[in-house]
C-alpha cells in the first residue's frame, strides 16, 4: 500500500489543529488571545466548532509542554536564543512570548507556501498593531509566501526538499551558529520515516548548537490505533511516519541515527501525570468535570521529544554557564 499523502489533505491538517485550539481557548483551556485572527480564515470560518474534552485536554497538554520546553531553552540561552517551528500552521507561539516579554534573536516559521501565504494575509489585513505591531521591524513581503520582520520570518518551503529549506532560512537570516531550538509539532508524521530521518540529519549536522522539541503520534499499533488511521484514510490521510515508527523506541532510534545524542522521550499520558504542574492540571481537569482517566483514552498516544546534540541547549542545570 502507498505511504504517499497528497499535500493539500497534510496541508489541511493545520485547519484542524487550529479549530481544535480554538475550541479549547474558547472555554477556558488556555489564553491565546491571537489565534482567532487566524482561525477565522480557515475553511469552517471557526464558528461553534465542538470538540471532545478529552480532546482539548490533549491540546492543552501538547501546548503546555512545548511551551515548557521552549521557556526552559529562553532560559538557558538567553537573548541570542533562535527558534524555528517548521510546519508551525497558524501557530502562534511568536506572538505569545513576545507579548509576554521574552527575548529572543529570531523566530522562524515554516510550512508549505500554500499555508504561510494564507497566516501571511491574516497578518497583512490585521489592521490594528496587534500582530505586526510585535514584530521589531516592518515587514517585507516576498512573492506572497514570505515576510520577514526583523524578530519574525515566515517562509514557504517543503520540509522534504532540503535545498529549498536551506536557501529559505538563510533568507530569514539564519545563523547557524546561534543556539537553536527546532520545534515540531505533530508535523515530522506526515512524512516517511526516511524523509524526517533525512531533514533531522542536515539540521544536525549544519547547527553546532541545536535542540529540538517534537510532538508525535506513537503506538497506533493497537485497536483503537487502528480506527483511527481507518478513519484518517477515508479523508485522504496516512501517517506514514507512523507505520515504520510506531514506538517510542523507533522514533528514539530515528532521533540517535539522524545525530542527536541526548533526552528524552516520553508518551503524553505520562507528561500529563508527571511533568505537568497537578494544580493546572487540576484546574483543567474541572473545566469539563473530566477525571484523570480520561487523557488515557487517548489514541494512539502521542509522545514527546526533547532532544540535543552533546553541546544541547536546553538542560536547565546547564543555565549557570556563560
Ligand atoms: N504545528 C502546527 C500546530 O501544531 O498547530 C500545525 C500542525 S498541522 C497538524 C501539520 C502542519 O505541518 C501543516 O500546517 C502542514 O502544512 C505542515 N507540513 C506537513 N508536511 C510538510 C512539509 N513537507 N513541508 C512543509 N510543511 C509541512
């Protein structure tokens, strides 16, 4: 059977991931007063969308860890700190630590040109200085897909096609030497395991100081596994990063073989119960009046990377050096 996803369906992956957000934001899960800018141009116009509460306990968890990891990675680095959320969809990460303050070099985004030329008219028609006013520059556009703003840059490219990745990213002023943490949010799954295996591999070798957050589908090896990747391939999707890296294992192997040498993998039940804060998880857990069995139902059961090469930047213990 054919592992081939047709772009437009992973394109529309993102749409799906921002209604949910929303939803999520909607009631309570967690603030992000950006987003809606951005979800009203999507195809359901983001009206009323309804989602499980398991569901949106799954988004709150995935959001509130990544953010963990990148405010740790702030921390550790300080102000020469660059980010790049590849496929990073209608994301709004950016907007969320600037506002709050943080100091960072540079934050790149990347998806295909199709998705950033869409986020790139929300930003140009958001007529009050809410989104472009937190840039530390003017925007300049290019060719429809691209905007670079000083702090912020948003380029269209194929993660698949490396030359195209690499030229983009020296457009947005990349330095490959700054500290870097790579963010990948349920983005490396909907390529081959040989696809991601390859980015990952350049990204190491080209950035002497790299860290990498990934969220990722794992264990769809069981029944309701199944149902799921049943239901996705009725609208045209596959996860063909799944089938050949199913497990934590496989994807840690992924991860030691594409040149990082140090972190962690773990599945998001256990990030649920152990890493996130039990008041906040408590504070969610009351919004639906869900029970803590709930996020176990879940599946297949993300998991969550947080990963470096031997000089890493993330590891907090590391943040009295200079
Ligand atoms: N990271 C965002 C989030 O979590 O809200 C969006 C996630 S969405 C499920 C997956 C995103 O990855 C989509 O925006 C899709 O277009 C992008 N993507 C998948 N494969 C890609 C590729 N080969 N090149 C560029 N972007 C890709």
């Amino acid at each position: 059977s054919s592992s081939v996803n047709d772009d437009y369906s992973v394109q529309k992956t993102n749409d799906d991931a921002s209604q949910s957000k929303l939803a999520a934001v909607k009631l309570g899960y967690w603030k992000d007063e950006f987003l809606a800018r951005f979800v009203s141009m999507s195809s359901e116009g983001g009206r009323g969308v309804h989602r499980d509460p398991e569901i949106s306990l799954g988004y709150w968890a995935r959001i509130t860890i990544i953010r963990h990891y990148v405010d740790l990675f702030l921390a550790k680095v300080g102000d020469q700190a660059q980010i790049i959320s590849i496929g990073s969809g209608f994301d709004t990460l950016f907007w969320r630590i600037k506002s709050e303050g943080k100091k960072f070099t540079r934050y790149i985004e990347v998806d295909f040109s199709s998705v950033t030329a869409k986020k790139l008219r929300v930003i140009r028609r958001t007529n009050s200085s809410a989104l472009s006013g937190l840039f530390r520059e003017d925007a300049q556009e290019n060719q429809h897909t691209d905007l670079h703003a000083g702090d912020y840059h948003l380029v269209g490219a194929d993660l698949r096609q490396w030359a195209e990745l690499k030229s983009k990213l020296e457009e947005a002023n990349l330095d490959w030497n700054a500290p870097t943490l790579i963010i990948a949010e349920c983005v490396l799954i909907y390529m081959s395991v040989s696809q991601s295996e390859e980015l990952l591999s350049h990204l190491t070798k080209e950035f002497k100081n790299l860290a990498l957050v990934s969220y990722e589908q794992t264990n769809v090896n069981d029944d309701f596994g199944r149902v799921m990747a049943d239901n996705l391939e009725k609208r045209g999707l596959r996860l063909p990063g799944i089938e050949a890296c199913h497990s934590i294992e496989l994807q840690k192997k992924r991860l030691v073989e594409s040149g990082f040498t140090n972190g962690t993998i773990d599945d998001m039940n256990s990030v649920f119960h152990k890493k996130l804060p039990a008041e906040e998880r408590n504070k969610v857990l009351r919004i639906e009046c869900l029970d803590e069995m709930e996020l176990l139902r879940q599946s297949p059961m993300p998991s969550l990377s947080d990963w470096r090469l031997d000089q890493g930047a993330t590891r907090p213990s590391h943040a009295t050096e200079t």
